[in-house]
C-alpha cells in the first residue's frame, strides 16, 4: 500500500493506494505540487479502489448524491460500493463520471471507488473531481469554507474576487503575480478569532500543473474584502449590503453546497453569516486590464 499527504488549508489527506491505482497516485503527485506533505499526519485516511473486472454505468458529467431508489443500475454500484465501505442510511454517496465518493461524515476515513465502464474510462478526472468534492465537505466540517472565489493577495492584503465562470475570476488573477494568488478558483477561508483568513488552494481553472514550490499550501493572507465580479467598461468599486452578499454567497459560490447533508449546509451557512458580518463586501465593475487595482 502507497501513500500520498495532501494538506490544504491545514485538513490532511493521506491518499492510499495499492497496485492497481498506484499510477493514478503518481498523477496525483503532480497535480497537488506544492500541497504535499513527505511524512504521514493525522488526518481522513483516503482509500483508493478499482474496480477492474466487472464494467458498470458511467454517471453523468455533474456530481449528483446517490441513493440505492435511484434506479438499477445504482443500486448495483451501490452494492458494489459497500463490500469495501460501511455504507448506512447516512453515508454521503456521491457520483461523477466513472467514481463514487463514499464518506461517513465525521468519520476518520473514506473511499473513493473507481470503476470501468464501456466506452471511454476517465478515471484521473473523476478521482481529482471528487477529491475536490471531498475537500469541500471536510473544510465545513472543520469551520471552514472552500469559496467559488479568486483570493488574491494586493499590498499584503487578502481579497476575495466572487463570481460565476466566466464573470473574470481568472482574468483578474492575470494581474497579479502568480505567487499571490492563491488560487483563481477555490479559495479556502477560514475564521480565527475575529477575523478571516484565505488560504491557498491546488484547485484552480488555469496553471493547474504549474511546479508550485514546496510549502505552496502554506500560503495566505488576512482577508481584507469580499469582491463580486462584473465586467463592464468601467472601473467603479460600490458597497453592498451585507445581507445581498449573503444571499449571493449561499446560493453560488459554496463549492458543492447542494451535495452537503442537512446538518453541514447549517454549519456552512452559519460561516458565511460570520464571514459576511465580519469582511466589508463591494460590487466590482471591471474593465480588462489591471487599473482595477488602483481602486484597492
């Protein structure tokens, strides 16, 4: 058995893998530059499987929860599934692609099962999906928050860029040197004491398999503002009401919020309720270049 250490915001991933999935570890290593740790830590032990000898149904391109009264085909991975997880009424089943993600909230370990199906097998992308899926659900369960944002350090300061694809959370990310941003995608932010920090993340839309240096994880800043993103001809900064960017928060930019069980939805909205009392919120109208930054 192999392992891999994965840090992200201070949450430990040790990815494990035998002989079958051992070449999947060794793109994991790539991916995650920056975010590994050499020594094994305390954290969710990630079991790797792969299921080779029996092909099943690919799901579909979007993550969508599993339950065995879906349909058939299912229940039968389902099935498959928990021969090498203790699945219960409670378990978070997710599927993507040619995965499951199987996790016991709260719990020290979890499973992602990887399967073939007929046709085209994607397997590096479903693990690193829900890799990503899982790293939303454990940073709730620690008190944090993987955001739909762009956290960029300017002056020294932390600010979160919010918005939808395609709004320019990459595109502002171009006007900064690369070693502020800590991602341009998936920021982390965390709450300590009376204020939040944004932490660097490896989940990113560009420069995903950049060489970050060692230590990259541990990259972050004080959060100064939270910034919603539109495109315009101008450059003009605006306050928002605290309540507008919460609602806005809540409905788009929690990374995989509508997969999270009852009880960590609560616990991620109480974050932002804390987040959005606490960090000044502006509309940013952008144009396309870098004189934005004057305005910060």
């Amino acid at each position: 058995m192999k392992d891999l250490v994965i840090v992200i915001a201070g949450i430990f991933l040790k990815v494990q893998s035998d002989e079958k999935t051992s070449p999947l570890l060794h793109a994991l290593q790539k991916l995650f530059r920056g975010f590994l740790k050499k020594k094994s830590f305390e954290g969710v032990s990630v079991l790797l499987f792969y299921q080779h000898s029996t092909a099943l149904r690919r799901f579909k391109a979007e993550p969508a929860v599993l339950s065995p009264g879906n349909d058939r085909e299912t229940t039968r991975i389902i099935n498959h599934v928990a021969k090498h997880y203790p699945v219960s009424g409670k378990t978070v089943l997710i599927g993507f692609l040619n995965g499951v993600l199987a996790y016991n909230v709260h719990s020290r370990e979890t499973l992602i099962f990887l399967f073939r199906s007929k046709g085209k097998n994607l397997l590096m992308g479903s693990l690193y999906k829900l890799l990503f899926i899982l790293t939303s659900i454990l940073m709730v369960e620690n008190k944090k928050l993987l955001l739909h944002g762009a956290g960029l350090r300017i002056k020294g300061r932390g600010n979160l860029f919010l918005g939808v694809s395609g709004a320019g959370k990459s595109t502002v990310s171009g006007f900064v040197p690369k070693e502020d941003v800590l991602s341009d995608d998936a920021t982390a932010v965390e709450k300590k004491g009376k204020t939040f920090i944004i932490h660097a993340s490896p989940f990113s839309q560009i420069n995903v398999e950049d060489k970050k240096k060692p230590g990259h994880h541990l990259r972050k800043a004080t959060l100064a503002r939270l910034l919603f993103l539109k495109k315009s001809e101008n450059n003009v900064l605006t306050p928002r009401d605290r309540q507008k960017a919460l609602a806005e928060i809540v409905a788009l930019h929690i990374h995989y919020f509508e997969l999270m069980d009852r009880e960590l939805k609560i616990a991620a909205f109480s974050l932002c309720c804390n987040l959005c009392a606490a960090i000044p919120s502006f509309d940013l109208s952008f144009q396309k270049n870098d004189r934005f930054l004057l305005l910060l």
